[in-house]
C-alpha cells in the first residue's frame, strides 16, 4: 500500500511542476467560489454535524455543517487557489449528474476513480488510496477470518454502486448478498443490527465505523494469497468534474502535487479522530 501511496505522489509532483501555470491561472480569479458536492453522510471522508466545531464548513441551503476528510482537503485546495467554498449536500447517486449539469463545480466524497467514472466526468489526480477491509462482529462466527474464503456462505452487503458492492462481495464463496445500502452508514448499521455477518468497505471507513461501533472487528487480508482482488483504479479516490474542465482539473492537480503521503495520513487521522460517533 506505502508503495502504491509513494507512486501516487511521486506523479503528483512531476505533474504540478506542469501545471503550475493553469493553478496561477485560476488563483488569479478573484472572488470565485467552488461548489464541491457530497454526501456529508460517509465517514471519515465527509459527514454532517450541528456546528462549525473543528473548522466545519456550512452546508448550502441548511443549518447544518460538513466536516470530515473530503472537507478537509477542500478548504486546503481552495485556500491554496483563494476561492470560496459551498458544500453541496446531495445523495451518492446524484453527484456524478450534478457535475455533469454544472449544478456543481466538482465532487470531493471518497469517489474511486473508475473507467466507468471516467466515461462521465473527469478525475484529478489521487488524492488518497482506499484499500479493501472487511467488517465483521467480534463475536460473530467471521471474527477469525484470515481471507475472503473464509467468509464462504456469509450473509454480506454493501454500499450501493460501489466497488466493495459490485466486485468485492461477488467473491466471498456461496454469499448470501443482500440488496445494497443507500448509503454508508446504512450498511453499517445493517452489520450492527445483525441483519448481516459481513460488510466489506474501504479502509478509512472501516477504522471510523471500529470507533462509532466498538463491538466490531476489522479484517485486513491485504498481503495475503486470498485477498479481494481489485484494481488500483478503483481504490484511487480522486476529485471528479465536469468534462474537458481542464482549468480546474489542473488547478487541483497544481495543489495535490504540494502535498506529501504524510499530508494525507495526518489529515485522515485527524478525520477518524473527531467524527461523531453517532449511527
């Protein structure tokens, strides 16, 4: 994982030293403001909360406030280039449309960065790098699983329209797959209810849910010979906009070529540390 972060970065930094002059570009647009959409209902990377504690940023439209991650790294992105910033809270599956129509300028909310994504918006470059866990009940009869076929015969769900839904779910043995979440809080609440014995997310979110839900086990098969298999294109979680947008796409690549793997651990930790606890 270190190795595939370390890559990433790497090509972040050759590819700010090219994009520099469209960031200094955009940056020079004075009071611009960045409508950045997402869920503020999938921690760590975004949630919603009753007040601006820890730098929570209003959400349009609402008395309410967005935090987490995907907050985090949007006010960096727009302090760096000096715009404002308005986050709009919309359910998962509209995101992609709402950037589409230019409703929004952009989505910052955990998205992997898929081909078939790909084909409806465009991406900046990485900006964290998800790996596959599975959750479990530390009583439950999975609790000892050291791979995905020990999960065979799981009753398992996941978040609709996800990769740990539609390709990691689809190869635990003879699973008994329940219909997907609508979102991620939803599955795990499935899991904390008994409704199911697995749930299978990202990293980041499984390490938030372990803290909300004490009573759960998180399973890392990462370096084993029976992990999930995936791509990397679909643990890449960047910022997706509207396509041929290249202006902002090189803007944002400007900022994330500054920031090191560091940047982004000591924000995701930050991130888990004071997400609310609640379901």
């Amino acid at each position: 994982m270190k190795k595939n972060i370390c890559k990433i970065a790497l090509t972040a930094v050759m590819a700010g030293t090219l994009t520099a002059g469209a960031a200094a570009m955009v940056q020079a647009e004075e009071g611009k403001t960045l409508k950045v959409a997402m869920e503020c209902g999938y921690a760590p990377y975004n949630w919603t909360q009753p007040d601006d504690s820890n730098g929570a940023v209003p959400i349009s439209g609402s008395s309410d406030y967005a935090y987490g991650y995907d907050v985090m790294m949007a006010k960096h992105i727009c302090e760096e280039l000096g715009y404002d910033l308005e986050i709009v809270k919309l359910d998962w599956d509209s995101l992609v449309p709402a950037v589409q129509s230019g409703t929004v300028d952009c989505v910052i909310a955990g998205q992997s960065i898929t081909s078939e994504r790909m084909q409806m918006v465009d991406f900046s470059d990485p900006y964290y790098y998800a790996s596959i866990i599975t959750l479990v009940k530390a009583d439950g009869k999975f609790a000892d699983a050291a791979g995905v076929a020990d999960l065979s015969g799981a009753v398992c769900t996941s978040q609709l329209n996800t990769i740990w839904y539609d390709t990691c779910l689809p190869q635990i043995p003879d699973a008994d797959i329940l219909p997907a979440q609508e979102s991620a809080p939803a599955m795990l609440v499935a899991l904390n209810s008994d409704k199911c014995d697995v749930v299978v997310t990202d990293m980041p979110t499984g390490m938030a849910a372990c803290v909300a839900y004490p009573d759960f086990k998180l399973l890392d098969f990462a370096g084993t010979e029976d992990d999930f298999q995936v791509s990397e294109e679909e643990i890449n979680i960047g910022v997706s906009m509207k396509k041929g947008n290249t202006e902002l796409k090189d803007a944002i690549n400007g900022v994330l070529a500054k920031m090191t793997v560091d940047d982004y651990k000591e924000m995701m930790d930050e991130a888990i540390a004071v997400q609310p606890l609640s379901e």
